[in-house]
C-alpha cells in the first residue's frame, strides 16, 4: 500500500512539471498551446486521463502532452499500482481556487491533478498561474531536443 504522503507528494511533483515553463510541445509552453486548443475548440477546460491515455478535448496539443507526463509519472510510481491519475486545466479563471501569489501574465488558469490508489486512497492537488493563448509572435525554444514532440503541435498559420 502506498503511502498518503507519497501520494501527495507525486501529485505536487506532477502539477508543478505540468505547468512548468519547461513543459514545451513543438519547442513552444505547453500550457499556452493547450489554451489556444482550447480557445479554437471553444472551450475552456482540457481534461487528461494519464492512466487510459485520453484527453478531452482530444487535439493535436492535448495528445502531445500525455505520453510525457504519463512517463514522468510511471518513473515516480516505480511499480506501484495505481488506479486514476488526472488532470484538469481550467482556463479563464482561478476555479475558486486562491490566485497564484506571484504576479504574472496573461489569464488566469487553475490545473487540477487527481490521484487515487487502488485502496481507495486519494489525493487532489491544484495549482493557479496565468497564461496567454499561444501566439504565432513568439520564439520557439533554442533547447536542444525540444521540436521532437509532434507536427501537428506546430503552430498553425493564421488564417
């Protein structure tokens, strides 16, 4: 059985990598990719199933960021059995959670991550940041291995 503490402490690990500026699909934030999927899809939350390997809504973007996370988690369970891991990203506000207290830019986001074990334990964590919709403006990444991920992820030209 896995202890509570370790739960708790792979899903803060979890939600800090996934909003992470070092989050990058096609050398740009993910984050700002996921809001303009979203934006386009006129939606405003995107949801992760690490476990089954979905998302919803199921786009280019979105099914870029799984296998990454999903590994990452994998790599912290080290065997151990686990029965949901999710991630919800709300964007256009803080989901009544408290605001980040650094000031940043952009809009307000809040990600969700859910982890329950197979005894029934469970855990959810959130965090709150701010983002702006990707922009065709801005520069990819220069990081080396960064523009690996997927072409369909590449920005599109603005129509």
């Amino acid at each position: 059985m896995m202890p509570l503490r370790d739960l708790k402490n792979i899903a803060h690990g979890l939600a800090g990598t996934f909003i992470s500026r070092n989050n990058d699909v096609a050398g740009y934030w993910a984050i700002g990719m996921l809001y303009r999927e979203c934006l386009d899809a006129a939606c405003t939350t995107v949801e992760f199933d690490l476990i089954a390997g979905h998302c919803l809504p199921d786009g280019p973007v979105a099914r870029a960021v799984i296998p990454r996370h999903a590994d990452w988690l994998a790599a912290r369970l080290n065997g151990r059995p686990i029965a949901s891991a999710r991630i919800l990203l709300q964007f256009g506000g803080f989901g009544g959670f408290a605001p980040p207290l650094q000031a940043s830019y952009g809009d307000p986001f809040a990600c969700v991550v859910t982890l329950a074990t197979v005894e029934g334990q469970a855990c959810r964590v959130t965090r709150t940041c701010r983002c702006a919709p990707h922009s065709e403006k801005e520069r990819r990444s220069a990081r080396p291995g960064m523009h690996h991920d997927v072409d369909a992820a590449a920005p599109r030209d603005a129509d």
